[in-house]
C-alpha cells in the first residue's frame, strides 16, 4: 500500500519574512509621504500597518530560532 498523503509540508517561513519586510519598507514610505502630504489619519494607519510589520517579523524570528523548517 502507497503513502497518499505526498511529501511533507514545510512552512515558507523565509518568505514570509522577506514579505514582510517589504511591506515595512513599503508602509514606512507610505505613511511618511501621507504626513508630507498632510494626510495624518492616512499615515498612522499606514505606521499600523509598519507596526504589524515588525511584529511579524519578530514572530518569524522565533519561530526560526526554535529550528522550524522554512
């Protein structure tokens, strides 16, 4: 009898962080641009969006630091 369930599943851990840095980077810009612009409500969503960005990021680097694959 064959094995149905295919080979094992691996988190992308490492693109997921590459994502999220460059949703850092992208919102960061963002938010300073809307604060230039005059927009502050527009940029403290979009340094909400850079906060969870970080957080992310830190969340990843644990789980990494832990051994798991990705």
């Amino acid at each position: 009898m064959q094995n149905s369930e295919g080979p094992p599943v691996y988190s992308a851990l490492t693109l997921r962080l590459v994502l999220a840095s460059f949703g850092i980077v992208f919102f960061v810009g963002a938010a300073i641009a809307a604060m230039i612009g005059g927009l502050w409500w527009l940029g403290a969503i979009l340094w909400i969006g850079a906060i969870v960005g970080v957080v992310d990021i830190v969340v990843i680097a644990r789980r990494k630091h832990r051994g798991e694959p990705g």
